[in-house]
C-alpha cells in the first residue's frame, strides 16, 4: 500500500505537503505565495477590525441605544476582543494591559486569520477555473508554516518584551535578571555567589531573548505544519483510492478530511491565541517590578 501510494504521488497525485510550501509569485526568487498570503493576512485583518470598530463606536445623539454594539458581526468581534482582555490578559498585565493589549489583539487576528487562509484550498480552486497548475499557488498557503515567517513573528514578540520592561522599569530591568543577592551574605561567600550569579544571569538572558521567542516559533510552526501534513495526506489517499476505484476508501478518506478540517479551524483560533497569551504571560514577567521579581525567586528558590 505504502509502495503504491508513493507511486501515485510520483504519477501526479498531490503532494501532502504542498500545502505548506512556498512557490515564487510570478517566479519570483524572492517573494513567494507566503509573502503575499502575510500581506492579505494582514489587510483581512485590518478591515476586519475597522468594520467591528466602526459597529462599536459609540453615537452618543441616539441616546442609550447608541452606545450597544450594532450587528451579529460587530457583536461577535466585540465578545472575542473584551474576551481576550479581560479574561486572559488583565490578569497578567492588570493596570498595563491598555498599553499593550493593542499588539496582542494585533498579534491574534494577524495569526488567526493567516491560520485560516491556510484552510481554504485556493490553490486547487484556482486551478479548476483557470486549468493552469503552474499559477495555482501563487495565491494560497499557510505563511504560519513556514519557519521564516514565525521566527519573524516571535523576533517582534522579543522586542515587546524588551520593550515593555523597559518601558515599566527603566534601566533597572535589567537589573531583574540578578537573583543572587549578595548584600547581607558573609564576605568570604562573595566569589562564590558572584560566579552564581554571573551564570544565573547567563541564563536568564538567553531564556528571556532566546529561548522564549525560539519556543513561540517553533510551536506555532511545528502545529501548522503537523496538521497540514496530516490532512493533506488523507487527501492524497483518496485520491489514490478514487483511481483504484475503491470508492468506498475514497468516500471514507474523503469524509475523514471534512472532519479532521474542522479540527484545523479549532486548531487555528487555539494556536493563535497561545501564540497571543504566551506573549502576554512574557509581557508581564518583563514589565514585573524588580522586587517582585526577585521575591517571585526567593519563593522558589526557599520551596
């Protein structure tokens, strides 16, 4: 079976993962489908948001009624926004969240509606209207799947958190990452405690402008891909199925593709939204005050 699948692939059957590869625009070297899907991500995005906020702005002339949210639409963007504020985000950043609640819900919609972009099959769609397979990618893809594009992502994330903690605390942010006190300690401890210090600190830094950012692009890439794969895969075996004229396996492959897409769309909204609510979790831990960092490490390092 397995033999048999390959062969078809080879024979011009799609290939599962086309779906998460880039293709030149008009053969370009350098901006491919994915440059172009961030871009309509971004302008889909940015309606999106100004339509809802055009529904939501108050008109105080009609009275008490001029103040409600006019519109499923505008309604269901409002509930997602005051959502995510107030219940995943103010707990964190709490008396900060209004300065950067704007990057965040900036950050989801850009990543959520790139996410479903990569759902639709625009490739194959334009290439059952046009008959031309050479073109059919050139609009189409999920940007999120490409390693490139989230570590882009994640390298703005990391400059927020430089950003806003320095932002909150000055130039003693950087103090934040000495947690070895050495005032109050015996003289003769000093070295020791000095070179603890100095790799704890190490430490610290690489975690908080590498580590973090590293984790937020490598996650959102690796659970796009993933599902892409997974899906695509399924796909092509009905295909393989439907030439064999095993009808049955086709129907079933075929089924089991419209559920699992459904999954992807859940998929979609949750990977967005780690990908926002982490970045709130380093947000805060960046715009924490010096003291209450270090009490946060004297807890733990007592437990």
């Amino acid at each position: 079976m397995i033999s048999g699948f390959v062969t078809t692939l080879a024979e011009g059957a799609p290939n599962p993962a086309s779906h998460t590869l880039k293709y030149g625009v008009m053969d370009s070297a350098w901006f491919s489908n994915h440059h172009l899907m961030s871009l309509a991500s971004a302008a889909v995005a940015l309606v999106v948001l100004v339509i809802a906020a055009a529904k939501m702005k108050p008109r105080p002339e009609q009275g008490a009624a001029g103040y409600v949210t006019r519109g499923f639409f505008g309604g269901a963007i409002e509930t997602l926004l005051v959502y995510l504020r107030d219940e995943s985000v103010r707990p964190l950043l709490k008396g900060a969240t209004d300065r950067y609640i704007g990057f965040l819900w900036s950050a989801f919609f850009f990543i959520l509606v790139g996410n479903i972009f990569g759902l639709i099959p625009t490739g194959a769609i334009i290439s059952m209207i046009t008959q031309d397979n050479h073109h059919a990618h050139w609009f189409g893809g999920t940007f999120t799947g490409n390693l490139s594009f989230t570590a882009g992502l994640a390298t703005v994330a990391g400059v927020m958190f430089l950003f806003s903690g320095l932002r909150e605390n000055g130039i003693k942010y950087f103090a934040h990452f000495w947690v070895v006190p050495l005032k109050g300690q015996p003289v003769y401890l000093w070295p020791l405690l000095f070179v603890v210090g100095l790799l704890i600190l190490g430490l610290e830094v690489v975690g908080t402008f590498l580590i973090k950012p590293f984790a937020l692009c490598v996650r959102l890439f690796a659970n796009m891909v993933a599902g892409h794969l997974v899906l695509g895969s399924i796909l092509a075996m009905a295909m393989v199925a439907a030439k064999a004229s095993n009808w049955f396996g086709a129907g079933a492959s075929f089924l089991g593709a419209v559920a699992l897409s459904f999954m992807e769309l859940f998929v979609a909204f949750l990977q967005a939204y780690i990908f926002m609510f982490l970045c709130a979790i380093f947000i805060s831990m960046g715009a924490a005050h010096h003291d209450d960092h270090a009490e946060g490490h004297g807890d733990a390092h007592a437990h």
